[in-house]
C-alpha cells in the first residue's frame, strides 16, 4: 500500500526549501571580495536613500504606525529607525518602517532580475545584526547570502518581466522576502530546519500589487518584505512551524505565485558559481521609476548638446521599449507627484522645462509647473528597442529636427558609479537629515564595514 503524501508534498518536485535553507544556514563565514565590495556600495547607496525617505509621507505615517503598536521597555534594545530622531522599535517594525522610506523616493537600487531588491532586504539585516550585536563582517554575510536566494528564486524564469511580475506582482514582495527572511535566519544563527521553517512562514505572506504603483503603498511593499523576513526568522527561532515545502510543494510558492511556470530546477544550480551580488546593482540618479532614466538621460544630453532651452522646443517625441510604456509607465499624466514617477510624459517634461529631475519634480505643486508643458510631450512604445534605450527626437520653433538614440546609463552596470559617485549621492541624501560630519562618519564607516566588531556606531549614528 502506497503511503500518503503529506499535504504540501508532490511526487518528483526537487526539494528547493532545503536546498536554499542548508546554502543560508551552512555557509561558511564571510564572502568574496568582489562579493564584499558590492554589498557594502549597495549598503552605502540604500542608507542614504533611506535617510532621504524618512520624512517623506509615506515614512511618516508609517513610523506614526508602527509607533502606536509600542516601543520596546527598554529602547536601548530595540532597533534604530533610520532618520527617526532616536527613535527605536522592535526589529520588526523598525524594519517595516525602514524599508518603506528606503522604497518611498523611488531613489533605490534595482538589480539581480528582482527589482528594488536592497531596500527590501538591508532594513531587515540592519534591524537584526542591531539587536543580536552581530559585527560588519557578519552583517556582509548575511547580505551576500540574501541577495543570492532572491536572485535563484528569479531564475524560474529567463525575462525578469515575466511570471509573477506579468501577472500583477510587485518582485521585491515576491522575490526579495526571502532574501530578506535568509539574511535574518543567517544573522540569528538558525539552523537548515529552522530555514526553511523561516521560508516557510514568508511564503504564506508573498505578495505585493502592481496595481498599487503611484501611491504610498508601493514603498510598502519593500517595507512589508522586511518586516516579514524578520519576523519569519524570529518565529521559526522560537517553534513556530510551517510546511518544510513552501517553495516547492503543492499549493506553495511556485504553484501559487508563480503558477507553476517557468524552470523551478534552476533556482538550485550551479552551486559553485560566483555569488549574485558580485555583478553589482544599478544605482539610481533620478528618485522615480527606472524605466524611465534611458529616456530622461536621453532628453538631458540633447538638450546640453544642441544648446536648447525649454523655449525652443516646439515638440518632443520619446520613444522606450513598448512594454515599459504599456505595463509600467501606466500614467499618461499625473494626478500626484507619486504617480509622476510612473508617467514617462511628466518625467521627460521635467528633463525639458526644469534641466533636472529631481525630488521636487514629485512634489504635488510642481505638477501645474508642468502642466503646460504636456500638450509639447509625444510619448510612444516602440516594438523595436530594447530596454536599455530611448530614441528622442525634437522639432525646434525654427523648424530643426534634433535626433538622439540613448544607449548609456550612468550608474548602470555598464557603466557603473564609483564608490566616490555613491559618496557625493550619499552625502547629497543626508543634507537636512544628519550633521555633515555625523553623514561623513557613516561613510567612513561603511567603507570598512568589515572591521567593525558590531554595527551599533553605524546604526546610532543613523538616528537623525
């Protein structure tokens, strides 16, 4: 007689949960490098920008939150909320909190085919390696370790625009939780069970709508993943149990969220090759969306080059990659300066009228600044470039047509930012937040992250 199969189990399915819980909690201490180098630009890059979305709505209102659920008895033990003015919470909702200012300007890295994937894993980390006194060294770890079970869980399938971000997810909820629930597994010394116990309750919260991007709940979604990853590792810590299956197994995460597309085998291969984060992310110049930087750098580099102000241009016609405009730019004009960081047209006219694009550029007021400018915006999808460009052309009051096919991003992988780059962005995101001298301190600390014994100097130093 043939025994059953417990529930959550399908006959033939690799066992990915293990698998990714025994690579977290069996690694050996301390990474590449290459590896070590670019978790601490991704950490020096997300803090920054954390500071700068601390005081923006969707931050406020969250800490107002997160504040009315309790502060610990003893703040001294809690976790430091970035920009937060001494505030602490418990690690969880100083996580929440965090990564929802981290996600609140749209400033945030995007990288390793997850999307905004370190505001929704370093807030987490953070949080942890605060509370259990972990060093710089540990903290890089657990970093490395994160970004590498987001990036395998993306490569069920090839495009990164495709499975659940076709069918309305927002990646970093769906991706990034678990990176998020690895780092503060690795960092709470859990064991492969109590891992995979960890996936396991994270599965069970996966989520995150696109429907929901040009409002505060976007930036939540990072928030959501940390708190989630957090809480997760803490709960399996403690005995709390979940399916040793989550990810694979029948009603789980790929047969649910993912809908048992795309190659779930790949998410476990190549055990030996370098670690995802040695590629490096892509750092952001312009607080929106990235799909459109191509086409903002575009317009700012013709303008520069031809010598043009606003005044000259009679017409402006951009074209991007066709399901950029169509799936993510999904605002023709906007209403608010949140949905302006999805609306190719504003951001192009702000590239036009102001030279720049900016924070203010979303503030609600700027939006009549602009609004006169809409009817000279043509904004088309093209079938046939790619993501990685924009084709621009103007028509000039003196009748000229200015052409400009853009194929460069600073602060791409290819053509990436340098460690002073993220430093002048850095220090640019701390004004109003920290003393100068509080901003350069942080920084000289991130840069040998490493050395340190404990990330309680970097942490208080962030209270703002």
């Amino acid at each position: 007689m043939t025994e059953p199969r417990r529930s959550g189990e399908r006959a033939g399915v690799l066992a990915i949960t293990a698998e990714l819980a025994r690579f977290v909690a069996d690694h050996p201490e301390g990474v590449g490098d290459q590896a070590r180098r670019e978790v601490k630009r991704a950490v020096l890059d997300l803090v920054g920008v954390m500071l700068a979305g601390a005081s923006e709505p969707a931050a406020r209102l969250m800490l107002d939150y997160a504040r009315a659920q309790g502060v610990p008895e003893d703040p001294a033990a809690g976790a430091t909320v970035v920009g937060g003015g001494g505030v602490r919470l418990g690690a969880p909702l100083a996580a929440l909190v965090n990564g929802t200012a981290g996600h609140a300007l749209d400033l945030d890295d995007i990288g390793l085919q997850a999307g905004h994937v370190s505001t929704a894993i370093v807030p987490a980390a953070l949080a942890v390696a605060e509370t259990t006194e972990s060093s710089g060294a540990e903290l890089i770890t657990a970093l490395a370790l994160g970004y590498e079970v987001t990036h395998r869980l993306t490569r069920v399938y090839g495009d990164n625009l495709a499975g659940p971000y076709a069918f309305g997810y927002h990646k970093p909820s769906v991706y990034a939780v678990f990176g998020a629930t690895a780092a503060a597994a690795r960092l709470l010394g859990l064991d492969a069970e109590l891992t995979g116990r960890a996936f396991g309750i994270a599965a069970s919260q996966a989520g995150g709508l696109r429907v929901n991007f040009g409002t505060m709940t976007k930036p939540m979604h990072a928030g959501n993943s940390n708190r989630t990853g957090v809480e997760a590792a803490l709960l399996a810590g403690a005995g709390f149990t979940a399916s040793d299956s989550a990810l694979e197994g029948r009603y789980g995460w790929h047969e649910v969220v993912c809908r048992g597309g795309g190659e779930l085998a790949a998410v476990t291969g190549s055990w030996d090759a370098p670690l995802a984060i040695e590629e490096g992310m892509i750092y952001k110049a312009y607080p929106c969306c990235g799909a459109n930087h191509y086409a903002i750098d575009g317009v700012l580099h013709l303008m520069a080059a031809e010598g043009l102000e606003d005044t000259d241009v009679e017409q402006l016609t951009v074209a991007i990659h066709g399901p950029y405009l169509d799936d993510v730019l999904v605002y023709p004009w906007p209403r608010t300066g949140l949905e302006g960081k999805f609306s190719l047209a504003y951001t192009v006219a702000a590239a036009m009228v102001d030279g720049a694009v900016t924070m203010d550029t979303f503030d609600d007021g700027h939006l009549s600044t602009l609004e006169p400018a809409r009817s000279r915006v043509r904004v088309v999808a093209a079938p046939d470039l790619g993501r990685h460009e924009a084709y621009i052309e103007v028509r000039t009051v003196d009748g000229r047509t200015l052409e400009r096919h853009h194929t460069t991003l600073r602060g791409s992988r290819e053509s990436p930012f340098t460690w002073a780059d993220l430093s002048t962005k850095f220090l640019g995101n701390c004004l109003g937040v920290l003393p100068t001298s509080s901003a350069r301190d942080v920084a000289g600390c991130l840069a040998r992250l490493e050395e340190l014994p404990s990330i309680r100097p970097v942490t208080d130093l962030l209270q703002g």
